[in-house]
C-alpha cells in the first residue's frame, strides 16, 4: 500500500488560495539519500514565485500536484544504501529545491548538516536560503577588512544574513529599510538608512569614504543606486535583476549550496555569535497566509512553517 503524507500543495498554479493540505504519497529515500520528517520548512519569495506557475530552468518539466519549499530541519527516519555518516534518529538541517512544505523530504544525504541543539526548529528550518545566499553574493564581490558594503533590503532573510556575514569580516555596512526595521538593523550591526527617492544622497553622507560594494535585495531603484556608489560593477550582486545583470556587468550570486556552509552558521548560532530571528511562524495548514505574508515584500527576518 502507498504511504500517504500529509502536504502542502498545489494542482495549478495561481494566488496563495491554490495551496491547499493534501494527502499525497511520500517520498522512499534511494541510494545515497536520506528521508527526513520535516519539522519545520522556511518560506522564500522564491516559493510564491513557483505557486504562481514560474519554475527555474534548472528543474526541467515538472507535473502537478508542486509541494514549495527548499528549506527544511527535522528528523532523519530512512536512510537509504551507500549513505555513511548520517543516522536513522539524527536531528537535520539541509536543503531542496521545492518539496519542503511536507511531512516527509527526500534529498541526497550531502544536503543536511546535523542541527546543533541550541538551535530551535523553526530556526534552523529557515536557515539555508539566507546564509547560503548572502554568503555567496559576499564572496562573489569580495570584501575585504575596513571596507564598505551597502545591503538593500537588509532586514529581510538575505539582508539579516549578509549585514553579519559582512560584519565578521569587519566591514562597515550600511543597510536599506524602512525605518520600522531600523533599531532591528542597528541589532545586527549595521547603520540604517531609509530606501526611496535621494538614497544615494543618504548613503554618500553616511559614507564619506565611499561604497566599496553593494548587495541588492530589491531591485530596480536599488541597483541604478548601487551604479551610481559603487566605481566597479563587478562588486555590485543583484538577487532580484536577473534578467539586466550581464548587460549591466553586474554579478549574480554564483556557486552551490553546501551543507558545510549551513553547518558553520548553525554552529555560530547555537554560540551566539550569529542572530537569525523567525518573524512569524504558521502551520502546515496556513501556508496561503505565510504566501500572502512573504509577498508583501516587506519585514524584518524569516517567516516559517512548522509541521
Ligand atoms: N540566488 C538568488 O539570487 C536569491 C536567493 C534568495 C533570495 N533571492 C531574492 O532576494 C530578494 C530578497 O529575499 P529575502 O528572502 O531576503 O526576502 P524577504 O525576507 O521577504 O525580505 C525582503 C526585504 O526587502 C525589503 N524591501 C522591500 N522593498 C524594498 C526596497 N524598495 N528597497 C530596499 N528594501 C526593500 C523589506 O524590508 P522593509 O520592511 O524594510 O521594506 C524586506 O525586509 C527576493 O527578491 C528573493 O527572491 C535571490
């Protein structure tokens, strides 16, 4: 008889009403994998995109019903042959692409890194997106002590990351919201400044030396406004222009995932020493509300669904 999970899912694209709870066959974990039951998923705009029919080319032809979700921690429960180092029982952190708003995930075991036990659930099922994100876009413009890097978007899940990343490296970051998020901005370390009309006038002022590079979580205004600050456009990292990066000669973020990488930052959280805050949490069956929560495109840290 198939096993049944239980799933957050959609059987068409369309607004946050498409996903619905369904009971639909869970995963078997194959060779070099491992089955984790999820405890907790994090949501990405990146999730609403794919709700909404959108899928990155790397996915190929894909049916329906689609389960979102690339983020996840929970409990290893099937471990499949040739995998070493990863235990029936063990308590993960790792990653996807798509299938996380779910009882049960399926992923090779080089994907999940085991979770530290000071690190809450719905933490470390939220983590993956913005260290691994925010840690490649830094390391693809370079950054160097004493410099300054300017993050739009700075107290989203990307944001949050970056402006600490950026700090332990001992730079000075200068960090766009709006001013609601500017005292959470000052707790990661970062000098706030609100985004809109007269930014790069704003920004200029708080850095008299100069933008050494820039990080854009938003788009549009963002970017014409990190061209304007930054001399070399080679340490300018779009999130959002895909489309405009390479005629531009700006970058996009590059490089793999890597459960090493998300296994350093659990580790410094569990320390202290890394602050990663969950904005709100909703259950599996409130998945269209934390939808419609992450496309208002605005707040401060990680909204996250727990199973
Ligand atoms: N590999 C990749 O390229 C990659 C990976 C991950 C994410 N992304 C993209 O990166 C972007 C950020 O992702 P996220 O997960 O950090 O999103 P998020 O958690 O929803 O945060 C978005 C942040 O943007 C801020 N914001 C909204 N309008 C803004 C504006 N005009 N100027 C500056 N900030 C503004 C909001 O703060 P306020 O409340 O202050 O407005 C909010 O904190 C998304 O577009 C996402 O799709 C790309």
């Amino acid at each position: 008889m198939t096993e049944l999970m239980r799933a957050a899912a959609f059987a068409e694209p369309g607004g946050p009403d498409v996903l619905k709870v369904m009971e639909l066959p869970a995963p078997q974990a194959g060779p070099g994998q491992v089955r984790v039951r999820v405890r907790a998923a994090g949501v990405q705009p990146f999730d609403a995109a794919v709700r909404a029919g959108w899928l990155p080319p790397y996915l190929g032809e894909m049916g329906y019903p689609r389960i979102p979700g690339n983020e996840f921690a929970g409990v290893v429960d099937q471990v499949g042959e040739d995998v070493t180092g990863v235990a029936v029982g063990a308590e993960v952190l790792g990653f996807t692409a798509l299938s996380s708003y779910a009882e049960y995930v399926v992923v090779p075991a080089a994907n999940v890194t085991a979770k530290p036990a000071k690190v809450p659930w719905e933490v470390a099922g939220g983590l993956t997106a913005g260290v691994q994100t925010a840690e490649l876009a830094i390391d693809g413009v370079g950054l160097a002590e004493g410099e300054t890097l300017l993050v739009h978007g700075a107290a989203g899940s990307v944001g949050t990351a970056a402006v600490q990343i950026a700090r332990r490296r001992g730079a000075t970051v200068i960090g766009t919201a709006r001013e609601a998020n500017h005292d959470y901005l000052r707790a990661l370390g970062a000098v706030p400044v609100v985004y809109g009309e007269g930014l790069a006038d704003r920004v200029r002022a708080l850095a008299p030396g100069g933008v050494d590079a820039a990080l854009d979580g938003a788009g549009g205004h963002a970017l014409e406004v990190s061209m304007e600050l930054v001399r070399d456009r080679a340490r300018i990292v779009t999130l959002v222009e895909h489309g405009r990066a390479a005629e531009l000669g700006v970058r996009l973020v590059q490089g793999d995932r890597s459960a090493e990488r998300l296994g350093r930052y659990a580790a410094l959280y569990a320390k202290g020493a890394f602050a990663f805050p969950v904005r709100r949490t909703y259950r599996l069956e409130e998945a269209a509300q934390a939808h419609r929560e992450i496309e208002t495109g605005h707040g401060q840290g990680k909204i996250v669904i727990t199973i």
